[in-house]
C-alpha cells in the first residue's frame, strides 16, 4: 500500500517542510551540545541529506528523530 501524500517525504514540497521546520532546531542543538569547535552546520546538512536518501525507509513522524539521531552520531564520529 502506498504512503498518502503528506506522509511520503521523498515528495519535494514536503521535504521542504521538513526542512524549514527542523533546521534551525537541528543546528541550534548540535551548537549547543558540541559548541563552536565543531562543523555542526555541515553535519546538519549532511542529515538532511542521509534523509533524502532514505526518504522512502523514514516516515513524517519520525523524520525529526531520524535527523536528531543521524546529526549527533555525525558529530559523535
């Protein structure tokens, strides 16, 4: 059965959603937990983009925890 509409991430208006709603989030938290030393914008960017790529595996409600979870263990390594 396909996803409906609003909760298939791989659609681009929808990515963008997810996007605008939880990239200053994301940064302003890897700033906060790894400080300034730290590339945390491009690890932010680079969670969004392992999203992307694995948009048809990760639904809209966890789209926000996937890229929490992906953007610390970037950091983390």
């Amino acid at each position: 059965m396909p996803k409906k509409i609003f909760e298939n991430i791989c659609v681009d208006s929808v990515f963008e959603r997810i996007y605008n709603d939880y990239a200053k989030d994301l940064h302003d938290f890897l700033y906060y937990k790894f400080g300034n030393g730290y590339n945390h914008e491009d690890k932010m960017h680079e969670a969004f983009v392992k999203l992307w790529h694995k948009c048809e595996d990760v639904t809209y409600s966890k789209a926000k925890s996937f890229l929490f979870t992906v953007a610390n263990n970037l950091m983390l390594n």
